[in-house]
C-alpha cells in the first residue's frame, strides 16, 4: 500500500457524485422515515383497536408501558431518518449551490 497523495485523489469522488450521493441518500432515508411512520400509524391503530382487558392493575400498568414503548421506538425511527434525509436533502442544495456559484467545495485535506 502507498501513503501516495496522488494516488489518493485519484480516488476520490467527483463533486456530481457527491451531489447525487447525498440526494439519492435523502430519497433513501425519507423513504424509510415515511415507512416507519406509517408502520407507527398502524401499531397504534391496531393498539387501539384491541385493549388489554384484565383487572389486574399491574398488568394493565405494564402493557401500557411496553404499547408506548413499542410506538416510541418506531416514532424515534422515523424521526432520526427523517431528519437525516432533510440533512442530506440541504447539503446537497448546500454543495449544488457551490458548484452553481463556482466555489470549489472545501476538501477534509485541507488545513
């Protein structure tokens, strides 16, 4: 293996290919947010739909415990990818827009 820098920027990604990157990841991510918030929509309506029926309050206490449980983790899903498409959506506008104005985008390299 060489510590070439030459070699090394021969790899790396055009600036289109980042671009595409990060709006074909954002589509990614909000396709799977959307997934998951549907999937969160249908776990509390199926929740809804069928009570626990018991007179033991410990019971009653521990299943609404583990439904809202259940319907956070799919909610916090669905918000983390959420968030990471509109992350991925605007730095590709942020590096579009730099191509578009000329500005050359800032390498990791650089001091």
């Amino acid at each position: 293996m060489s510590d070439d820098p030459a070699s090394a920027s021969s790899l790396a990604p055009t600036p289109a290919a980042k671009i595409l990157q990060c709006f074909s990841g954002a589509f990614v991510a909000g396709t799977i947010a959307m997934l998951a918030y549907r999937l969160m929509l249908s776990i509390a309506a199926n929740f809804a739909a069928h009570p626990v029926v018991s007179d033991n309050p410990a019971v009653a206490n521990i299943s609404a415990a583990v439904r809202t449980l259940v319907v956070g983790m799919a909610a916090l899903g669905s918000g983390v990818f959420g968030l990471a498409g509109l992350g991925l959506f605007l730095l590709g506008i942020q590096l579009l827009w730099g191509r578009l104005a000329g500005r050359p985008a800032a390498s990791a390299e650089e001091p």
